[in-house]
C-alpha cells in the first residue's frame, strides 16, 4: 500500500494556509451568543475575514459581553431571542433555510444543541450518521492526531464506527491527508472475545484490507500506546503501518473518547479544533470550558472548504 503522502501538519495554525483569502466570507449562525469564548472567537476570525458573525441570543447580554470585552461587532447581524432553546432552534433554523452557511454552539449544552440539528423537520440531517471530530496538536507528537467520536455519539457499534471513519477520512482528505493512517483502539491490541471493541477493530481493519472501507489505512485492535509510539509498537513486535504514525484514532465508545479529549487538552496542554461531521455543513461545536483559541481554530476547521 502507498504510506501516506505530505502534507503533515504539526501545528493547528498551520490550516490558515488552507483557507483560500478570495472565497467569500461564511454565515455564521452562534447559537445562544451570550458567552465570552465564543464571542471572543467569532470577533477574531470576523476580522480576520473568515466569517460574518449572526449572533442568535440575548442581544442584551450579548452587547453587554461585547463591550466588556472590547469587542466590535459593528456591521454583524443580531438575532434577539433570550429563551436559550429558541435561539438553538432559530440558529439551526437559518442554516437550514440558507440564511446561515456554519452554526456554532454558544452557551448551551451539547446535547441540546444537537438535539436541534437532528430534528426531522427543521434540522441539518443528511441521511448519513453525523458525528463529532477532534483535531488535536499535541507538542509530543510528530503531527496533528484527529480522535472521533468524543461528544456525539454515546456507544457506537460496527455500522456507526464505519461511519464515524468515512466521516472524519472524508474530512482529513479535503485537509490534505490522502490516506489517513486509522488506530481503531482497544485495550489491547490483540483481539480478546470478552472485549467488543477488540472485535470490533479486527473487522474495521479487515473490511479495509477489503476494500470495504476505502481511503485509509486502518489497522486494530491497537492500544493507545502503540497507535502513537514507534517504540511501543517495535517492543511488543507489532508489524503495522498505522502503529506510531496514526492520523486517526477511532474510541471505543464516548467515555473513552471524552476522557481522551480532556486529559490531552487538560494534562497535556494540547490544542484542540473540534466539529461535526455529517450534517448538511460543518457544526462548530466545542466544550464550553474550551479556550478562545480553540473555538477560534474550530471555527477556521469548520469553514474550509
Ligand atoms: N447521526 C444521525 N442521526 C442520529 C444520530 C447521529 N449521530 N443520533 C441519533 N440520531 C437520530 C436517530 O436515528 C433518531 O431518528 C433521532 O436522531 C433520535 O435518536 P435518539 O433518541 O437516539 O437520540 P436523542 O435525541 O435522544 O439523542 C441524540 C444525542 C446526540 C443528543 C445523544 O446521542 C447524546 O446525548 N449524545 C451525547 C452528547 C453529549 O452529552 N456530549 C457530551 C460531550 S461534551
């Protein structure tokens, strides 16, 4: 198989060159607006010419962060709706009627938001299963390292897990990663009957070997310590292409993942963009204790493309 071509990114900052400065600025429709990390982000990348800010909440509250924050939001476009669920269903409304082109989590809970994209009637659906997509630039490793699914979906099975790596393999090929190298993670990384996750990755991995799951490399059951480490993977004699340069790591389930996601951004000091994949447009969609510059990042991962 060809082993993964260049380009390899290291940082997040190193995506800006992929935004392309001539294409028109994105809609952005945030979501209950009235939060200070977002709001912070919005306004960066609104200056930056990335998008036009639509800030769907308590305008009072909105403006009052605004100004405290020394925040210009001179020629953005206010929706006032202060019942948070309503501005959630407003938000996700615009995007759906075209009147928005990215919808961003502001200060609701995840499951509400989501909870709104998937209405039948009004919400981003596709038909695929959408899920959540982490992007994470970890200073002890040699370049950026995508984990899914963290936020979305609760205890995927075979069918979800396919999907969740077309998703996110789809998603690293328009980043510029042609063949993303895929960890599916167990606890081992041999395969154990009592452990479904183990199961699980020996087939992921045989349906690719197959042609069944295209685009990628993708290899498992493997620890995480061999996914991310030559010199774990070379201790327990573990041939693989994946193991040590992984581009993708796909978890077992949402506590595995989330827990993940919190231990490298809160031990490890790692950066993080996060989105979700599958719905009809990128959905910026981050932890509300998430910094500025990660919602910032996620927003500039959300409108590539
Ligand atoms: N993709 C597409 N359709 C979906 C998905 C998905 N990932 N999940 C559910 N659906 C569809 C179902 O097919 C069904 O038609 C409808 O949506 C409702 O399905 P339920 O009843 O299983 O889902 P809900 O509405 O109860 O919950 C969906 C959530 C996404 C809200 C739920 O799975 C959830 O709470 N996920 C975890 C969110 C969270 O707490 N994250 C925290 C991390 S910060």
């Amino acid at each position: 198989m060809i082993i993964n071509e260049k380009p390899m990114y290291k940082k997040l900052k190193d995506l800006q060159t992929l935004n392309d400065p001539n294409k028109p600025c994105k809609r952005l429709a945030l979501a209950v607006s009235e939060d200070t990390h977002s709001l912070e982000a919005v306004n960066k990348a609104y200056h930056a010419g990335v998008i036009t800010p639509v800030l769907v909440g308590s305008k009072e509250a909105t403006l009052k962060i605004a100004e405290e924050k020394n925040l210009d939001f001179a020629g953005a476009i206010f929706v006032d709706e202060p019942r948070p669920e309503k501005a959630v269903e407003k938000a996700v409304k615009m995007v759906h009627d075209g009147e928005a082109d990215v919808l961003m989590k502001g200060n609701i809970a995840t499951p509400s938001l989501l909870k709104a994209v998937l209405n039948k009637e009004w919400g981003l659906r596709t038909g695929q299963l959408l899920s959540h997509f982490a992007l994470f630039e970890v200073e002890s490793y040699h370049k950026l390292i995508a984990v899914s699914d963290v936020a979305m979906n609760i205890a995927p099975n075979l069918s979800d897990k396919i999907a969740i790596i077309n998703n996110s393999v789809k998603f690293l090929n328009k980043l510029g990663i042609e063949l993303p190298k895929v960890a599916v993670l167990g606890a081992i990384e041999v395969v154990n009957e009592n452990m479904q996750a183990t199961l699980d990755a020996a087939l992921l991995s045989k349906m690719n070997q197959r042609d069944q799951i295209r685009n990628c490399i993708i290899d498992g059951p493997l620890a995480f310590d061999n996914a991310v480490s030559f010199e774990s993977a070379s201790h327990k004699k573990i041939k693989s292409e994946v193991a040590g340069d992984t581009d993708l790591l796909i978890m077992p389930d949402i506590e595995v993942g989330n827990v993940l996601y919190k231990t490298l951004v809160w031990f490890a000091k790692a950066k993080v963009a996060s989105v979700i994949l599958g719905a009809s447009t990128p959905i910026v969609l981050t932890s509300r204790s998430d910094s500025e510059e990660s919602k910032f990042d996620s927003i500039l991962l959300a409108t590539l493309g």
